[in-house]
C-alpha cells in the first residue's frame, strides 16, 4: 500500500485564509495502519478510468482543473482534484494569499492544496526519462508503490509549500497523484481524508490486478 502523509494523498482543498505554499508529506511505500473511514452516506464514489476512488464530500470538494505536468510543466491535461471543504467554500473569492508575496488574490482551485489524480496517456518509462532529459536524476526521484502498481516520486517545492508528484505504472499507462501542501492546519485537518481516498484507489488496483488473474 502507498504511505501517506498526505499521499493516492488520488481527488482536493480547506481554508482558515488559504495561503497556498505546502507542508512535505511522507514519501514511503506503505499505507499507514490506520482503518479505513467507514462508508457513509457522506462518501463520494468517483472513477479514474478502470479504476475508483472514494471521498468524504463533509471534508473534501471535487473541482476540474488543468494539471501540468512535471519535469517541464509545458503538457497539461483536465483532472479532478480534491480541495479541503473549508477552503472550496471560498473558491472565486479575493481571499487567499498564494507563495511568499502575501498579496490577497482570487481564491482558485489550481492553487490550492488539495490531491489531483490523473490518469496519463503513456508509460511511466516515458514520464521518468523525461525527468532525464532535465538533468534530474533518480536521487531526485524515490520509489513508491501502491498495491501492485510501482513508480516514483518527484517533490517540487518553492515559497513555503509545494508539490509532491507520484507516477504509478498500470496496464501500460501511468497514473498521476499530485499533492499540494502548505504545512496549514487546514493541510494537516485533511491527511486522514486524504489517506482514504489512497487507500479507497489501492483496493480498485487490488481487486483490477486479483480479475485479470
């Protein structure tokens, strides 16, 4: 299973005042110990391709955001991302304070912290020599796995927060969990929802790779 501080961290955002830098989740492999939230009338099933994932709607909102994609951020595609649901609330609004500038701007889903996931059209080897041809090498880059699916983890970070990326390998594609964190008690009131959704997404691999045999 994936370990999560955050980490499959998966689908978004919470606010006191967002200040959108990020706090640095784990990086392991395993899945923490904790037990798995209960489903609730609360839980939210939603898909990623082949596979789903569920969340907490009284701790989590859905929003559609164009992710960039590391090491050069030139390709871009439509995800979901997960927000912290004190934080969505204030989405659109002149409200949140983003990097080190400390000026006010309009509270935005891109920015927020919050897990995007992303199902990307080509094989892991392609994303990891990418990194590569950007002289970042594997001491950039640290294994993960999450139930059957193996990968690596890339964290970029800047003004307080940042970003922490983990590339899976699945049936010749490659899926993407990004993390922004900022190190807010808005961040941390959300790893345990965060930590479900991982987990939620670790089964549907589980039970994928149990039918094909």
């Amino acid at each position: 299973m994936v370990q999560l501080r955050y980490a499959l961290a998966i689908a978004a955002a919470s606010l006191a005042v967002a200040s959108c830098g990020d706090s640095r989740p784990d990086t392991g492999d395993e899945a923490p110990d904790t037990a798995a939230t209960q489903p609730t009338a609360a839980m939210q099933t939603a898909t990623l391709g082949p596979f789903t994932y569920e969340f907490d709607q009284d701790a989590l909102t859905a929003a559609d955001i164009e992710l960039r994609i590391p090491p050069t951020y030139e390709e871009s595609m439509p995800v979901t991302k997960l927000i912290p649901e004190a934080r969505a609330q204030q989405l659109g609004e002149q409200a949140c304070r983003y990097g080190e500038s400390g000026e006010v701007s309009e509270c935005n889903a891109r920015q927020e912290i919050g897990l995007a996931l992303a199902l990307l059209p080509r094989p892991i080897d392609e994303y990891r020599a990418a990194f590569a041809d950007e002289d970042i090498g594997s001491t950039d880059l640290s294994p993960v796995s999450l139930d059957g699916a193996d990968g690596f983890a890339f964290t970029a970070e800047a003004e307080g927060g940042g970003t922490d990326y983990r590339f899976y390998s699945i049936e010749n594609r490659t899926i993407l969990l990004a993390r922004r964190f900022d190190g807010s008690a808005d961040d941390a009131e959300t790893d345990e929802a965060m930590d479900d959704v991982m987990r939620s997404l670790a089964r549907s691999f589980e039970e994928q790779l149990e039918e094909a045999g």
